[in-house]
C-alpha cells in the first residue's frame, strides 16, 4: 500500500511523503520517501559533498488533477511534484525495516543504467537497487564508486535527460519507485538478536528555504520533465549485504512520481509552485554548510559505465549553443560529517 | 428534532467560562455574535422553536471554543462546506457513512487513501 502524506511544515514549506507499508507482512514494514531540493552542484569535473536540503518537494495525486494532466500521466497513476528547469533534487529514505528499493528515472535504472526490468531484483556486481536502511539518501545516478551523478530535471523532448539519450524517444519521463521489503521471518530475527549501538548521531542545522526568487510567468505546452546528469557528488550506493532470497519479492509497491514543469503547476494544481532554486554560488558564499558521509563501512556498487558515458544536462546544453550556468566552481567551507546511525538523512534534511 | 441537548452543552460550556470571566454572561455573549440575551436564553432552555442558523450557531460555537461540527450536528445540520462535497457524490458518501457508522472510532481514523498505480 502506498500513501500519500500531506503536511505543512511549521515555519513553511512541505513536509509531503510518499510512505509504503506492507501491513500484510509486517505491522512494521514501513518506508517513507521523501523528495528533496537542493542545490545544483557545479559540473565542472570535481567531485562535491552532498548539498543540503532545503525542504520538501510538495506532492500530490495525478488523479486530483486528471484533466490538466497529460493522459500518459493519468495512465500511469502515481503522483506529481513540479521541478524548475535545472533544478536538482535528492531522494530520502527513511525506514527501520529492510527493504530493496529500485529506482528508475524515465524508466532507466539509477544505480545499473539498464532499462526498467520490473520485478526483478539483480545482486553482486549487477545489484540494481538500493537498500534502506543503510542508503539514507540518493543524490543521483551512480555513476561511479563512490561518486553519484547528481539528478537534475529538464523538460522531455530536448535530449537532455537520460532516457532520452538511452533510448532515443521521450516517454516516459519522471521517477519509478519499485519497493520489496524483507521476509517476516528474516526480520523477527533481526528483532531477537542483540544490537549494539554505539555511534552517535551528529545533528545538523535546518536548512530551509533561505532565497526565494520570483518564477517567470511562462507555461509550457508539456510540463513533462525527465532527469539528466549533473555535477558530480561523493556518495557511495551501498552493496546490499542480504541475500535476494531474503527479501519477499511477491510483495512489492510501485510508484511513479511524476516531475512537472513548475512553470505549469499553477495551470494544472491552481497552487503557486514552489520559488526557484538557490543558486549554489549564493549558498556557499553564505557559509551554510554542506555535508559528508563517512560513516558507512559497507562497500559501494561499482557504478554504471553505461551512465558513465552519457553527456550532462550540461554539455547536452553547451552542444545546443544554450549554456548553462551555475557550472563554476564553488569551494564549500563548512562541510558536516554526518553519522551512520540511527538516521543521517534527518540531520541532513528538514523534518 | 429536540434542541434540549444542544442547549444544554452550549449552556454548560458558557457557565464553565463564566466561572473565571464574566465576559461569558449571557448578555455579553448575546451582543458578540448579534443576538439578543433572551434568544440566548430559550436556545439554552431549550425551547426554540427551530435550530438557530448556521451563522449564528458558527459564531457562538467559536466565540465559546466548541467545536462547529459538534454544535451543528447537535442542531440537526451539517456545514456548508460538507454538505456541498456530499452534495457532488450522494451515493458514495451515502454509502461510506452507512459503512462506517458502527466502527470504533480509531478504525474509521484510520481511512487512507491509497496512491494508484496504473499502467506503465
């Protein structure tokens, strides 16, 4: 089952979530998802620490807005959220139960770079999902050892995203969240042997939205939009150390979160969208902190050539004569090393 | 339609204000939401001959801290608002609440909506 969260934040901004729970399963069986801005780290061949968060995407039902929407979107079901052209986000995972979560954007595999291969977990140096609890966060597509290529949206239909460049045709667009959680059984083990938890959580400050800019009243005939590669972000995918046969691949939740161009979402929600992004130069100038993740002793997947190869939203913009800005180099002063345990994600993002 | 109940809690919670602020009279209460303290007085007694409007039952339930949904459920009526949205789906709603009504209160609390998946 998959619910779809609403909440305002105290101080302002969203705090919406997507939570998958397997009641059938296990009472526990519970993984929230949550989409993050951010800032869009410079691709200038260096590799950055994770930028921060800086408040929740806001999301909602497809079907709440079915004839505003594109009817492929209402054939998918799923919900929405509006990115600004360019703009990046990160992924949260929050859960205390183990579950393998793939991820694809336009239907391309984040962590493999392969087509959607539904239902299918793949493991060892072809693991093509992620697992939570351990990864608290995905910045991007792993294209790396230890280096993630960070998700930047642009509208379908100029060759921008990665779909595009893989498969030739605009289609889909958006996110794909595939879900299995572990076995009961595997679980009530865990649940009986003793933990010993030693490592203390570093908290971090909040970051929320500290510039806001006026958005351009402009409005896309298709507010479609699919995610490229960015800049690059140290961020290791983590190995998964269960066995496949572990997890209870007959119980899954999918979702397809749609990414709307945030120039339409007063069009189609009849809401103002959230304002554009900080740009990174502002931020860094500032001295709010970025972060880093050191604390995993697990091993990072190895990274897709296959993504590796593909240009940048960057350089798919300079071959167009369209350059992007915001590729400069920045020097983060203040970086936050972030704990292992219980939950980084929280010191690295609001609520 | 009986009003001896919702005269009742109106009164029983405009007394227990009254004990610490005597802004809770029946007068000064009468002239906050534009009525006139003898009105006031046969709503609590009980002995008006209809339920009072949604407006004047709006205001006195929030001029006293209640809730609206309470007071005019108590009065034989349900807010604009919710009758518009059972308005545009009778049969569905008609349906839900006949469901549900025997439920404790923490089952029907928990009534999610599901995200759906279609085709992709």
């Amino acid at each position: 089952m998959i619910e779809l969260k609403r909440e305002l934040h105290p101080v302002g901004g969203h705090l919406d979530r997507l939570i998958f729970s397997f009641p059938e399963l296990h009472a526990d069986a519970v993984l929230t998802v949550r989409f993050q801005r951010t800032l869009r780290v410079p691709d200038d061949g260096r590799k950055y620490p994770l930028p921060p968060g800086l408040g929740s995407f806001p999301l909602r039902h497809v079907d709440d807005h079915g004839e505003r929407v594109p009817e492929a979107w209402r054939r998918h079901g799923g919900v929405m959220l509006p990115m600004h052209p360019a703009e990046a986000l990160w992924i949260r995972f929050n859960a205390a139960y183990p579950f393998a979560v793939k991820v694809g954007a336009g239907k391309i595999n984040a962590i493999t770079g392969k087509r959607w291969d539904a239902g299918r977990l793949a493991g060892g140096r072809a693991q093509n999902f992620l697992t939570v609890p351990g990864q608290s966060f995905l910045d991007g597509f792993a294209g790396g050892k230890a280096v993630t290529l960070q998700f930047v949206a642009m509208p379908l239909g100029n060759g921008h995203t990665v779909e595009e460049q893989i498969t030739g045709d605009a289609e889909y667009g958006g996110l794909q969240l595939q879900v299995f959680p572990l076995r009961r059984e595997k679980w009530e083990e865990i649940k009986r042997a003793e933990t010993d938890l030693m490592e203390v959580l570093a908290p971090g400050p909040r970051i929320h939205n500290m510039l806001r800019y006026e958005s351009e009243s402009y409005e896309p005939e298709v507010p479609a939009m699919g995610l490229g590669k960015g800049g690059q972000v140290e961020q290791k995918v983590r190995k998964h150390t269960w066995r496949l046969v572990d997890y209870a691949t007959h119980h899954t939740s999918r979702c397809f979160v749609h990414l709307a161009d945030a120039r339409a979402w007063k069009a189609i929600t009849g809401e103002e969208p959230p304002p554009e992004p900080t740009p990174v130069e502002a931020y860094t100038e500032a001295g709010l902190p970025w972060y880093a993740h050191n604390g995993s002793p697990h091993d990072a997947v190895e990274g897709s050539k296959a993504l590796a190869r593909l240009k940048t939203v960057k350089e798919v913009a300079e071959a167009k004569g369209d350059p992007l800005p915001g590729n400069s180099r920045v020097s983060p002063a203040r970086v936050t090393t972030l704990a292992a345990w219980p939950d980084p994600g929280k010191a690295r993002s609001e609520g | 339609m009986s009003l001896t109940e919702l005269g009742r809690y109106l009164r029983e919670r405009r007394l227990e204000l009254e004990t610490s602020d005597r802004d809770y009279s029946a007068s000064r209460l009468a002239r906050r939401i534009g009525k006139s303290p003898a009105f006031i007085s046969q709503v609590e007694r009980g002995e008006a001959r209809s339920a009072p409007a949604e407006e004047t039952l709006v205001a006195w339930a929030d001029d006293l801290g209640l809730d609206r949904d309470v007071v005019l459920a108590l009065a034989g009526k349900i807010s604009a608002d919710l009758h518009e949205t059972i308005r545009k789906r009778p049969r569905l709603f008609a349906q839900l609440l006949r469901e549900l009504q025997d439920l404790p209160d923490h089952a029907v609390l928990r009534l999610v909506r599901e995200v759906r998946d279609g085709e992709w």
